[in-house]
C-alpha cells in the first residue's frame, strides 16, 4: 500500500506517526523527565526570540511616542509664537498707556524642612534665611501655585505661613471673568479654602481659576490660587461663598520657591 501512495503523502504518514511515537513516550516518561531542565533548556532557546519581540515591541512603542511628541511640540512652538506676539502686543499698549511693564519675578529654589500643624499644615519651615536674602514678606510659591508668605526670618532658615492658615487674606480675581474677592481658609465646619466677598450678582462657574489680583500690596498678580469647585449663598444672602481646590497640595510640599516681596504693611 505504501509503494502506491505518492511521495509527499508518505512523508505526511512518517510525520504523524513519528508525532504520534513521541506523544506516546511522553506519556509513559514524562513524569520521570527532569523538568527543571527542560524548564531552562527551553528558556536558554527562546531567550533570543524574546529579546527581539521585546526590542521590536519597544520600538514601536518609541516610534509612536516620537510621533505624539513630534505633534505636541509643533503645537507648543505654534502656542509660544502666538503668546510672544501677544506679550509684544501688551508691551506697546502698556507704552502707549504709560503703564509700567511686566518684570520676571527672580526665583529661589528652597528645600522644606518641616511642616507646623494638623491635620492641614498652616506654616512650614524653609532651608534658607537672611544669609539668602530672605526677607519677611516674600511670596512663596511652587510650579502649582502660591503657597504663602515668610512671616519669620533667621539667621539660616526662615518660617512661611501657608495660605491655609486661618488669619492669611489673599485679594484675587476669577480669571478671564476678572471678578474680585478675598480668599480666607476656614477651619470649621469643614475645613476650606473659601473665595468670600464676592457680590451675588457676579458670575462665578464651577472650575474656573482663581489667581491673586495685584490689588494687595503683598502678592504680584497672576499667581494662581486655586479652582472653583463649589458656589454658595452666604447667610446674608448678598454675597457669595465659593469654595476652592487649592491649586498647592499643602499636605505634600517638599521644595518651594520664593518670590521677592515688597515687604509688610497694607491691605491684604
């Protein structure tokens, strides 16, 4: 029977009964296999395949994110060219209008040392004093937003008091709104950071920011305070009580910086 059957159709036979024969042993012997073995025999086999699937699988994964970083850059070179227009723009308008410029605020890097208070820090202690150049009134600040203001000055270190402490006003403005407002943290009955003095008849909306005005003589405008999460009526129903997110995690500060200020004294 064999001698009829093509040639390609014999060989199909001998593998199937060749793949048949192992199965058969593997049965009967492979519970006495050393599967240790076999274990690191088969790793030390695949091992170079699975490098080059992770390298390939790697690659792709870089070539796609070279591709969003591509985009984002050309969007951010688009943002930067329109926001540079606008600053020359503001320039010679504040020229013409005899307004004094903007000036880049000069920042200082400064480690925290420890935090004062619980459960919500209201002062923290910073690694650097009057040797620095710390003076009592500096702004403090971090890549979020503000922070608070140094109350106390030493030698080598200096003391900030957050803005979560209760007797810390801050005067600022609903961004792009412009509407204005104090903000006091609360302790009770819950505690929060709260935009108050705000007349019933503006406009406030839910997650708009909340920046320092520049109408204090303690904070320079524009740094951002916080985001409106929750809008309510005062008791005397004339005013408005609208609740912030801080835009700095009080709780988590590790480095800060400090903005120079113009000292003491004024209106908040």
């Amino acid at each position: 029977m064999a001698g009829i059957l093509p040639h390609a159709e014999r060989r199909s036979s001998a593998l199937v009964a060749l793949y048949v024969a192992l199965s058969l042993l593997l049965l009967m012997v492979g519970e006495r296999l050393p599967q240790s073995s076999l274990r690191g025999l088969g790793a030390f086999l695949f091992a170079p395949f699975d490098r080059v699937v992770l390298a390939m699988d790697r690659l792709g994964a870089a070539w796609f994110e070279n591709q969003e970083l591509h985009q984002r850059l050309a969007e951010l070179s688009l943002e930067n060219a329109r926001l540079r227009r606008a600053g020359e723009e503001n320039q010679e308008l504040r020229a013409q209008l005899s307004l004094p410029g903007y000036r880049e605020p000069t920042l200082k890097p400064l480690e925290i040392l420890a935090l004062t208070g619980d459960p919500i820090p209201a002062a923290a202690t910073l690694s650097a004093g009057a040797k620095a150049g710390i003076r009592v009134g500096d702004v403090v600040v971090t890549s979020d937003g503000l922070v608070g203001r140094v109350s106390e000055v030493y030698p080598w270190q200096s003391r900030c008091t957050l803005l979560s402490d209760p007797s810390v006003s801050v005067a600022c403005e609903v961004e792009s709104t412009g509407v204005l407002g104090v903000v006091r943290f609360t302790a009770s009955p819950r505690p929060s950071l709260t935009l108050t003095a705000v007349p019933y008849a503006d406009t406030v909306k839910v997650g708009q920011r909340v920046l320092t005005s520049g109408m204090s003589l303690r904070y320079p405008r524009g740094i951002p305070v916080g985001r409106v999460v929750r809008i309510g009526r005062d008791p005397d129903g004339l005013t408005q009580s609208v609740v912030l997110a801080p835009a700095a995690r009080f709780t988590r500060l590790r480095h800060v910086f400090v903005i120079a200020g113009p000292g003491t004294g004024g209106r908040p």
